[in-house]
C-alpha cells in the first residue's frame, strides 16, 4: 500500500459526493468484493463484483435525499489495507429525517484498482479488525 492507495480511495468518495457513479465505480477492480458487516448497515452481506457492489451502493443511496454525503475524517495506509473513519448524513427520502453516522471503513487497493471494501460498525471495530490498537 501507499500513499497513492489513499488516493484511489479519497478520489473514489470525492466522485460518490458528487454523484459521479459511473466515475466512482471505475475506481472499482472487475472482481471487488464488498463485505458489509450487519451491525454496520442493514443490508449486510458479501457482495462479488463491480455490478454486485455497484448496486448495493446504489440502493443505499437511493433511501436518502441528493444532498446526503461523507465527510472524510481520517484515512491512512496501514500496509496492507488502507483505513478510512468517515462520517456521513443525510435526509432519508422517505421519512424526511436527517440521518446522520460514522463509519469504519478497510479497503485493499491493487494497481490502482479496489479490489476489497469491509464496511464495519465503527472506526474502531475496522482498526481492530486490521489489527491496530490504540
């Protein structure tokens, strides 16, 4: 990993806030795996392949209004994986209720392509799972 894993990663979110799809799914490997742990979202599960994970993230956004968005709070190399504390808010379209959460985030990067996302309940609960504690 490296600095410019970070970057594949921050650029992927800088095209998800501006709801560049198609741009932010090119940051994708044909064969990402999406692994979202339950108590992190509702629809967790293991997700195989870019239209896999294209349309989990799809559906997910689909539940909030257009100005829901990340706040990147803290993204790092930790060697093998790159870590990344986000928070994020938004209104639901359905309820009209600001949703707001913060979120841990490993993501495994390969020639300039994801290839592994593991959604955790917290920042937390990602660095323990990467093996770092603080």
């Amino acid at each position: 990993m490296s600095q410019d894993d970070v970057r594949v990663v921050l650029d992927q979110y800088a095209a998800t806030n501006e709801r560049d799809f198609a741009r932010a799914m090119g940051y994708y490997a044909d064969d990402v795996v999406l692994v979202v742990h339950p108590e992190a979202f509702v629809e967790g599960g293991t997700f195989e392949g870019r239209d896999a994970v294209g349309q989990w993230f799809a559906n997910w956004f689909t539940t909030f209004e257009p100005g829901y968005h990340f706040e990147i709070e803290e993204a790092r190399d930790l060697g093998a994986v790159v870590f990344l504390d986000a928070s994020h808010r938004g209104r639901g379209k359905a309820s009209g209720i600001e949703v707001r959460g913060q979120t841990g985030y490993l993501y495994t990067v390969r020639d300039g392509k994801i290839v592994r996302v593991e959604l955790y309940p917290t920042p937390a609960d990602a660095l323990e799972a990467a093996g770092v504690r603080e």
